[in-house]
C-alpha cells in the first residue's frame, strides 16, 4: 500500500523518541561499570589488608630483616636445644650404606671439572674416578665403577674372597685327596693282586678273579725275561734256562727248517688237524706230514697240537685217536697239545658246553695222550684257562700259556709260553707264533 505524507511525518517523530531510549541505556550501562569497578577495587584493598599485599609483603621484609639483627640470640637458643644432641649429618642419612672404613674428601663439588660429591661418604668422583684426600689417593676406572667395585662403596661382597681362598684350598685337599685315594687304590691293587688277578675278556671287559690258593703257582722272576727280537730268553742262576721254539701249520706255507734252526729255534710245535667248529668233521693239516718229516730232519725237536671243537667225551676221545695215529712214525718229544677256542666272529659248537663240560672233554683227551706214554699239555689264554675250565681237574697236566707281551701275569705254574702270536724270523716268509718253554722236554 503507499503511504501518505501524514504518515511520513509520524514515522519520523517515532525515530526521535527511539535515540532517546539509546542514549540513556549507555548513561546506565558506564554507570554500572563504574560501580562493578569501585566493588572490585575494594575487595582487592581488602585482601592485601590482611597481610598478602604489598603492604604485607613490606611487612614481611622487615620482620626477616629483624630475624636477622637478631640471629646471635636465636642461634644461642638453637644450641642451647641442641648441644646435648651431637648426631651427624651422615647419621641422619636415610641412605644407611656400609661404612668402608676409609678417609673421605671434603672437596666441594665442582660441576665444571665433572666432579660430584657423594652425599652420604663425602667422597668425590671426578672425571669417573673416586678422588681421595692427598694424603690417601685412590684410583678406580669406570669398569670398576660399573662392576660396583669402587672406593666409595665395595659392592663385592668381601666374603667372596674369602670363599675364592677357600674354594681354591679345598680344590688342593681335594686334589690331594684323589692323589691319596690313588695312591691307597694302588697299595689295595697290590694287595689284591696277591689274592686276585684281572682278566681282560675278548670284548675288551675286565674281571677280576680270585687265584685258587690250592693250585701251584708260578715262581719265574718277571726281571728275568730278556727279550731279544725274535727271540725271548729266561735266566736262572746266570744262565739261559728256557728253550725257543715255532708254531707251525699249513698257514705258515714251505718252510725252510734248516733256517729257521740256523736263527735260534730249538723246537717245533707242528699241528697235526682240527675239528670243524661249524660242521663237527676232523680235517687234517694238509702240510703236517711234510713239517714233521722236515723238522726232524733239521734236527729240531717236535711237539704237536691238535685244536678240538668236542662236544662230547666220545668225540674228544676219537680226536686224541686220530691225532695218535698220525704221529705214531715220528719221534715227538715235546708235549702233545689239546687245544680248545672260541672262534672270533663266528658262532662254534663248544660255546654250548659249560665249564664242567669243557673240563671233562679235555681231560678226557688228555689222559688218552697221557696213555700213549706222549707228555700231554693243555693250552689257553688267561681268560680260556682262569674261567672256562676247572684247573683243579686237570692241575697235573703242564700248561701251555698263550699271552702276547714282554712278561706273562698267569698266577699259576705253566711249561711253555706263547709271548708274540705274529712274530717274524728268517726260514718262514710269513707271520708265525713264537713260544719258549721252560723245560727241556726232549730230556
């Protein structure tokens, strides 16, 4: 709609009466301000009149100023308080570490060198080394330090020591001890050897065995042995009181006999057959009629062996036949040998037998040699002659010992010693088994 000039003119008398409105709201408004700051001034005085204001702040700089002036009198009453009480600064120290019984530096820390006080010792660290009085300087590096081993404070504990000076007393007691022990263990050896002998099995085990007081024991004197590559000599009174002798088999090949008495052989143990330890057939050495006709015509001295694998008394019966028939042409003066062996690797018919078994065969065959009016001999290593017969059955029979070595250990009385199972001597291009005998069979 559009508006008359009347109407104009009003509106302009409404605007005048609006600006009256305005300006008196800004009168009240600085008003109110005012008055808001005027309250807020005097709260403000009102809360430093109580002391902490500046006017307190000056009052408290001159009461301090006064405390000052007056500091001889309360120090004064301070002793008279304390003077009874004389606790020092390291007895007040919640840090209660070990006293080290050493001197302490009462150098001032100096941050500029490194230096640091320890606030409990009043010892000094400089540069990361502790530093002592003048009159008592000690060194540590920063290893120690870092180890805990420092003149401050040792944190090894110092029985350690005393235990490393134990440990290492106790380490030579103890290694004396063992040299005791070893030496008592020796003498309880040499005891035990009077009543007992070791035995060394074929599997490398070792036994001890008692020595059976009731058969006879061998009195040869171990310092009489001389043993002069090939041959090995025993001396009695001043003189040579054994003989040498060879074993020899179809192993052994052609034999010079000539040659070999020419290099000492006094004697020939010549095998004449064996038993299969698998099949139980005898088969004769194909070379022993050859060795026997050989030998005695080199002029050497013959014993024979036969080696059983008997089962039975009848077939240890028929072996000492058959070996007597084949030796019945020739002079044998040496003894006539049973022998009887496991088989190294193999399984053989007399590991069956137990030893009462073992005992009766061999004695069986041996009394047949024994009828024969032939010296007849049991041969064994130590462990065949100690464990798997019984030497108290057959003690009247001569032994013939077989162990390698430069003296024999055997307790018991023996005729004939094999000492070297592989030697080598002239007459006999391949290894061969060398023995001496102690008595003179051929006699």
């Amino acid at each position: 709609m559009k508006l008359h000039d009347d109407d104009y003119f009003e509106e302009e008398r409404s605007g005048g009466t609006n600006m009256t409105f305005v300006y008196m709201a800004l009168i009240m408004s600085t008003v109110i301000l005012g008055v808001t700051a005027l309250v807020f001034w005097l709260n403000q005085s009102g809360s430093r009149s109580d002391g902490s204001g500046y006017a307190a702040a000056v009052a408290q700089r001159e009461a301090r100023a006064m405390e000052q002036n007056n500091a001889p009198a309360a120090d004064s009453t301070v002793d008279s308080v304390t003077s009874k009480n004389k606790l020092t600064s390291n007895e007040l120290d919640i840090w209660q570490l070990p006293d080290t019984g050493r001197e302490t530096n009462t150098t001032k820390s100096n941050r500029n060198n490194g230096t640091v006080t320890n606030q409990t010792t009043g010892e000094t660290v400089v540069d990361g080394s502790a530093s002592a009085d003048k009159s008592n300087t000690t060194t540590v590096t920063a290893d120690e330090l870092a180890s805990g081993k420092t003149s401050v404070y040792d944190m090894t504990n110092k029985d350690e020591k005393k235990d490393d000076k134990k440990d290492s007393d106790s380490n030579k007691n103890n290694s004396d001890t063992k040299d005791k022990d070893k030496d008592e263990d020796e003498e309880d050896e040499d005891d035990e050897e009077e009543t007992r002998t070791r035995i060394v099995h074929a599997d490398g085990t070792k036994e001890w065995v008692d020595i059976n007081s009731d058969l006879e024991k061998n009195k040869y004197n171990l310092d009489n042995f001389k043993y002069d590559k090939p041959i090995m000599t025993y001396e009695a009174d001043g003189k040579t009181a054994s003989w040498f002798g060879v074993d020899i088999s179809a192993n052994q090949g052609e034999v010079d006999f000539s040659k070999l008495k020419k290099a000492g052989c006094e004697f020939v143990m010549i095998k004449v057959g064996a038993r299969g330890y698998s099949s139980g057939n005898i088969v004769m050495d194909e070379n022993f009629e050859t060795n026997l006709k050989d030998a005695k015509k080199a002029g050497l001295n013959i014993g024979v062996y036969f080696c059983s694998q008997a089962v039975t008394k009848s077939e240890a019966r028929e072996e000492a036949e058959v070996l007597l028939d084949a030796i019945e042409s020739y002079t044998v003066k040496y003894p006539v040998v049973f022998v009887m062996e496991n088989i190294n690797d193999d399984m053989a018919r007399i590991e069956a037998l137990d030893m009462q078994e073992r005992t009766e065969i061999a004695k069986v065959f041996l009394e047949e040699i024994e009828d024969a009016d032939y010296t007849p001999m049991l041969y064994g290593d130590k462990e065949w002659l100690m464990t798997m017969i019984n030497l108290e059955k057959l003690e009247k029979y001569d032994i013939w010992l077989a162990q390698d070595g430069d003296k024999p250990d055997y307790p018991y009385q023996f005729g004939m010693w094999q000492y070297d199972s592989d030697g080598s001597i002239k007459g006999i291009s391949g290894d061969v088994a060398m023995s001496i005998s102690f008595v003179d069979y051929a006699k």
